[in-house]
C-alpha cells in the first residue's frame, strides 16, 4: 500500500499590538463584569476582549433558521 498525505488548513488568530483603551460602563455592570472575570481566571480587559470576539465570531456567521 501507498503512503497518503493529508494537510489540514486552520484559521489561526495571532494576537495583536495592545491598546489601551477608556470606555463607560454602568457601575453595577462593571461589578458583575469584575465577578465573572475573577470567577473563570481573567482579567477584568480579558474578559471583555473573549466578550468582543465572541460577539463578533457570532455577527459573522449566518444566522440559525428561526432566529
């Protein structure tokens, strides 16, 4: 028997340069914000930078039927 080759394509993000950035928030949103980030190991930037990428990931695909 032959040998078979197989290649594999994967979408890779690579991180970017850091900004800093200033945003308002609602002082209670920002508290549950600070809870659930501490609660899963983020930091209160991390967390909303997966919050942001989610959200766009979910923007990009189309939309499920009935939604």
């Amino acid at each position: 028997m032959g040998e078979v080759a197989l290649r594999t394509l994967v979408r890779v993000e690579l991180p970017g340069r850091a900004v800093r950035l200033s945003i308002t928030m609602d002082e209670a949103l920002a508290g549950a914000v600070d809870r659930a980030a501490a609660a899963q190991g983020f930091t209160r930037s991390g967390f909303l930078a997966e919050a942001a990428r989610r959200m766009l990931r979910e923007r990009a695909e189309p939309p499920e039927p009935g939604r």
